[in-house]
C-alpha cells in the first residue's frame, strides 16, 4: 500500500503516508466500537457470524475487482 501511495502521490509522499496511518487508526477505533455494540446488543457468536461475513465479502471483492489476467 505504501508503494502505491508513493507512486500516486510522489511529491506528496510524507502527507500520503500520514493519511494512511490516520485512516488505520480510524478503522481500527470504529472496528472496536462496532464490535463492541454487536456484541453487547447480540452476544459474542454474532460477533464470528459478521467477520466470517465481511470476510467472504473483502475476498469476493478483491477478486473482483483485482488486476485482470490476460488470457
């Protein structure tokens, strides 16, 4: 991701790499608070239930949406 970040942004590379951390951060600290009222609102199995689902979902999106292989 970094790499990327620094070929996209090359003049830029500091404050593209500052946003990436903030935006880890970020989702991190709404991962806990979701994770936190799933479980307080629907019992610790829900909580396997949802990453089992968002799982299979980022896995069908990055094949999806992945580099495309010439036949």
């Amino acid at each position: 991701l970094q790499t990327w970040l620094v070929r996209a942004a090359p003049d830029e590379a500091e404050s593209a790499g500052g946003l990436m951390v903030a935006t880890f951060q970020v989702a991190i600290a709404l991962g806990a608070v979701f994770g936190g009222l799933l479980v307080d609102h629907a019992g610790v199995a829900s909580a396997f239930v949802y990453c089992g689902i968002a799982t299979l979902l980022a896995a069908l999106v990055a094949v999806l949406m992945g580099p495309k292989r010439a036949g």
